[in-house]
C-alpha cells in the first residue's frame, strides 16, 4: 500500500488549488477540457480523454526546488529535446533538472502553470495534443495551451457501520486525522469516526467491530 506524504504545501499567490507534496492529481487542459495530461503508451504526455494513465503524485522537486510529478505507473515527467515524456528514474543531474517545474498562476488567468527549472523562459504546453516546452509567444492560444486545472484524486474511502481495533496512533477531527496520516507514511491504514470525534488506526493488526454509528475511512491510493 502507498501512502500520501503532506510535508508541504506549495504556496503561489491565487492558484486554484494547493498543490500538497504527496498528493494525487489529475490536470485538466484548460482548452480542452475533456482532456486529461496522460502518460501515453509511448512514453510521451500528451492530453487524452481516454481516461487511462491520468494520475500523478506530487513530489518535492527533485532539482531540489520546485515540484516533480510523478507517474502513478512509475517514472516523472521531464521534458527531453523540448518534448515531455515519462521517463523512469535515473541519479542524474540533467534528469533531475528536467523533471522540475515551479508552479505558477495560469497564464490564462485560472489554473495553474508550469515551468521548466533548467529553462526558466519555457513552460509546459500543449501542441498538437502532446506536452513540450515552449517559450510563451505572447498569444492567447498560448496561455490557454499552458494552463490546467488541478483536480485532487480522493484517496480516502468512506465505509459505514463498523469501527477498527487496533493501536490507535492519533485523534481529532477527520481534517485533521486525514493530515496526521498523510505526515506519517506507513503507518497509518485508516480513521475510524463516531461524530465528530475521529481515531488514526495503525497499519498492522487491524480487526472490524460492527457499530452502526460508526464510519470508517480507508486508505486506498
């Protein structure tokens, strides 16, 4: 099992959504948007509306600034000869640098836009379906090719009518349950509420005890 790791939160002034390091998106073209950023069966990032391969990870830059974005199928974006491909990970520096992108308002005036850490005059767009980095023309085609909607992918599932007994590592409310298991990788499989009042449930000896006021949310990406 994976778990979400929420150490920090990406701080651009007016973005339409946090960008948490951990967190699974999805990024939706602003143009076109029926249209999903997909890793596609070639390796290149294109938008799709296929719906296949559209979920990405958040992950500290791994430049050492920025954020990196990670294939839930393994590898990072990273732009190679100006086009963007998922490539796997490798210890290089020119990798590492073409896999990090600092996180701007969207040039079309919602979402977000992201640019390359190693050419800074270039931000992530899409031509022709498939994602590269241009330098901006000024255009408003532009602007609207190089912004996209930051879409949160759940990753807690609700299930009601039974509680977990097991090591209890944590309690609050739910908010707060959902954060303190985000910061605790590994450790944490579950939160089970009784109204307001919520408990963190460890990974390991986890037995159910029906209660029907009782719900329960399970970590599932």
């Amino acid at each position: 099992m994976k778990f979400c790791l929420a150490l920090l939160v990406l701080t651009c002034s007016a973005l339409s959504a946090e960008l948490h390091i951990g967190q699974k998106i999805r990024l939706r073209s602003v143009n076109f948007p029926n249209h999903f950023v997909s890793r596609m069966s070639s390796g290149r990032v294109a938008i799709s509306d296929t719906g296949v391969a559209n979920e990405w990870i958040v992950r500290r830059g791994l430049a050492g600034r920025g954020i990196s974005l990670q294939s839930v199928t393994g590898g990072y974006i990273r732009h190679r000869n100006y086009q963007a491909w998922v490539d796997p990970e490798i210890n290089q520096e020119l990798y590492r640098n073409d896999a990090s992108f600092t996180v701007e308002d969207g040039a079309a005036g919602h979402g977000i836009t992201l640019r390359s850490v190693n050419y800074s005059g270039h931000t992530l767009r899409h031509s022709g379906y498939n994602l590269w980095i241009n330098r901006s023309n000024g255009s408003d085609l532009f602007r609207k090719d190089s912004s996209f909607l930051v879409e949160p992918v759940e990753c807690w599932r609700r299930e009601g009518g039974y509680r977990l007994k097991t090591k209890k590592i944590g309690k609050g409310s739910l908010e707060k349950m959902k954060s303190f298991c985000a910061a605790h990788t590994g450790k944490c499989a579950a939160i089970s509420c009784k109204g307001k009042s919520c408990n963190a449930h460890w990974t390991i000896g986890v037995k159910k005890v029906k209660g029907k006021a009782y719900m329960t949310h399970v970590y599932v990406c």
